[in-house]
C-alpha cells in the first residue's frame, strides 16, 4: 500500500490514538471531538476502499 490509502490509513490511526488519549483525560468533549474524527477518517477510507479493519489492534480478550 502507498500513497492515498496509505495516508487515509494514517489519518485513522492517528484518530484512533487520539481517541485512547481523550478517553484518559476522560474529558467528554475531547472524547466527542475525537469520536468524530475518527468515525469521519473510517467513513472515507472504507468509501475509498481501504480496509481500515486490517489496521485495527485488536481489543483485550480478542484475537
């Protein structure tokens, strides 16, 4: 992967970090904020065809 998806890739990863940082400040306005970026982030990649699924770590207990 290169170039386009692998930039939407990084945008969705960099969301979802940002979401684990304000889900510990526990600060609900940063955890809507960062909800919202992640979900838009996902939405475009799938549209584009990326599978954002592939990318996801797995939660504790899974896998």
């Amino acid at each position: 992967m290169g170039g386009f998806p692998e930039a939407l890739m990084e945008r969705v990863r960099a969301a979802r970090a940002g979401l684990e940082a304000a889900l510990e400040t526990q600060d609900a306005y940063e955890v809507a904020v960062a909800q919202d970026e992640l979900d838009d982030a996902v939405r475009i990649a799938r549209a584009n065809g990326v599978d954002v699924e592939a990318d996801a770590v797995p939660e504790e207990g899974e896998g």
